[in-house]
C-alpha cells in the first residue's frame, strides 16, 4: 500500500469521479484509476461501486476512509516536522477569513509569507467568525481572522487584538441624514435596514447596540455579503452599519459618524495546542513590522 494510492482514493471519494480526482492529483485519469484498482486488489475489497455517470464509496469505502485520511495527515506531519528540524517549514496553513477584514493587509502579509516560506500550502476560507473560531478551537483552520463585538472573546482559542473600528452609518446619498456631522441611534432607528445574518457576530454588533439604547429597528435585508449590502444602500433599499474602510468601497453611498454607535473588534484567533510550524511561522511574521493597517 502505498500513500499515493491513498491519496487517490481519498481524491475520488471527495469529488465522486475518477476524472476530477485525476485533475485534483495533477496525473492521468487511467494512471489515477489504475493506482485505486492496485489498492482494491491489495485490500481485497472494493472501496467504490462505478457506473459510467456515478462513482459512490462502498460500505468497505466508508471503513476504509478515515483511516486513510488520518495515514495521509499522519504522513504529512512527519515531512513537516522532519523540514522544520533543520529549519525549513513545509506543510500547509488553513486560514479563515471573515469577509469585512480591515486591520490586516491579508494580501501583502501572504505575499512576505510566501517569500519566506515557499514550500507551504496556504488555503484560505471566509466564514463566519463564531464557525470559525469553533473550526480553530477543533484543528480545523489553523489561524483565523475575526470581528466581534466588544466584550466578546471566544473560548478555546488563543486570541491577538488586530484593532478595533467604530461603525458608521451607510446611508444612501439623498438620505435626509447624510449631510450630518454625526448622528445616534436614535436618528436611524426608523429606517429600514440591511445586515449580516441573524445570529451571526457581524450582526451581533448592532443588535447589541440597539438593544442597549432601548430601541428597536427593522431589518428587512439578511446578507453575508458586504458589497451586496453596499449595493443595496446605494439603491436607497436600506441603510447599514458598517466599519468605513467597508463603506469606502462604494461611491455611491455616504458615511456618517454615530455617537453612540457599535465598535467592533478584529482579532487573529489560533489554537494553543500544538501549533503547527507553518501556524508558528505565521504567527511570527505577524509579529514583524507593517502587519497590520
């Protein structure tokens, strides 16, 4: 048995077609399939049933799978620690992303990764900061860049301050407010709103803030998207609370002040056990100069 034959497997399980798992594994199709056919006569077992449109994991493929992929983990691990004894990092970094990222440069701090680190495999994922910090907290991301409320700091998770924005009113530019110097709570309560989803922690930083002002608004437009949401205050649809290095993506809408608005705070979360050389490598960049914003 050997890992490329796994790591075959384990591509044709995930994508359900030899054809995909050949383009995922850079190799031919037939060379791929005849890998997984050497694999089933070694075990003795066929690990997927094959029809010329479907490709399904066996009962004896459901066994065999999370072994294989804890083998290839296992395997990758040993090169990585192996690279990192003589100083090198390898491996690969999963780094989660919120979508409203500001205090970090995420762009130019890969591109100084990548030039001191070439041989890792860096993934990039955006999420929600409440899921990715669960994914942090179980081995699943390595690093994650979040926005939560004040106040809020996730459990089991190591966590830097990357810097805090007070939000600020996004009105449309007819909006009666949008000449303001600055505005409250109360000034905006009235309108119709577009945020992030219901209980997610972009929308957890307005809900809060209303709710301790005592007042109530209406939230007519859920959206995960920030530049869905600026489009749709642009169109005089709504209005929004967001960070203004967001806002200022769109000339098509005004910004003001609020008093007594929402601040949110971004960190970089990462797990305390066990972090891996690339994680550890990362970390250290960050400590450098010009990280953040």
């Amino acid at each position: 048995m050997e890992l490329r034959q796994l790591r075959y497997a384990v591509a044709v399980a995930d994508t359900r077609s030899f054809t995909r798992a050949a383009a995922q594994c850079f190799v031919a199709q037939s060379a791929l399939s005849q890998q997984v056919k050497n694999l089933e006569r070694e075990l003795g077992v066929a690990l997927f049933a094959r029809t010329s449109r479907r490709v399904e994991l066996t009962p004896a493929g459901h066994a065999f799978l999370p072994a294989a992929r804890q083998c290839l983990e296992a395997a990758e691990r040993a090169a990585t620690d192996a690279a990192a004894a003589v100083g090198e990092v390898r491996g690969r970094l999963a780094v989660g992303i919120i979508p409203t990222v500001v205090a970090l440069d995420l762009p130019a701090v890969l591109q100084h990764f990548r030039e001191h680190h070439p041989q890792v495999r860096v993934s990039l994922r955006v999420g929600s900061s409440d899921a990715m910090a669960r994914e942090v907290a179980a081995g699943e991301l390595d690093v994650a860049l979040l926005g939560l409320r004040e106040g809020v700091r996730p459990r089991g998770v190591e966590l830097r301050e990357l810097g805090r924005q007070a939000l600020v009113a996004v009105l449309p530019p007819d909006h009666a407010l949008a000449g303001r110097q600055r505005v409250h709570l109360h000034d905006l309560a009235g309108d119709v709103f577009a945020d992030f989803p219901a209980d997610s922690s972009g929308r957890a930083q307005s809900d809060h803030a209303f709710a301790a002002a005592g007042l109530e608004r209406e939230v007519a437009y859920e959206v995960s998207s920030p530049d869905l949401m600026l489009g749709l205050v642009g169109q005089g649809l709504a209005v929004a609370l967001l960070a203004e290095q967001i806002a200022a993506r769109s000339p098509a809408v005004r910004t003001v002040p609020v008093a007594d608005g929402p601040v949110r705070v971004e960190y970089l979360a990462w797990s305390g056990f066990n972090p891996s050389p690339a994680t550890r490598a990362f970390l250290a960049l960050l400590d450098g100069p010009a990280a953040t914003r």
